[in-house]
C-alpha cells in the first residue's frame, strides 16, 4: 500500500467532509418536503430528491422551498401589521 503524504490526507479529509455535508444537505432538503408539502407535490419532490440526490435537493432549495419561505414571510408580515 502507498504511504499517504500530507497533501493526500488533507484531499481524503476534504472529500470526507464535502460527503458529509451533501448528505446533510440532502438529509435536511429531503425531510423539509416531507414536512411541507402535500399530496401530488410531494411525492413529485421526494421521486426527484432521491433520484437525483444533491441535484434534486438544490433544486428544491432554490424554488419550492424559497418561494414557500418567502410566502410564510409574507404571512407574518401581515399578522404583525395587522
């Protein structure tokens, strides 16, 4: 087995990292639209995020999930102002 220099654990210890965070990521992506969503949608969002994994849960984060975000923003909003 080749010896690992320093260079090559620092790579190994970043691919690590950058995995575990896209799991994460996706994890975290996967369990929103679980929570957020209904019927038609989220089964949609979940088929999506499962098949393309980092793919499909970017895709939700920046469209369903902002926008579904920006809305509950606008929500309270209202409430406070009355």
């Amino acid at each position: 087995m080749p010896e690992m220099g320093a260079g090559g654990f620092l790579l190994l210890l970043l691919e690590i990292s950058l995995g575990v965070l896209a799991l994460v990521f996706w994890y975290t992506m996967f369990k929103d639209n679980r929570k957020a969503n209904e019927g038609y949608s989220r089964y949609m969002w979940s088929i999506l995020i499962v098949v393309l994994p980092v793919l499909g849960a970017a895709v939700y984060f920046f469209t369903a999930r902002k926008s579904r975000l920006a809305k509950e923003m606008a929500e309270l909003e209202q409430d406070v102002n009355g």
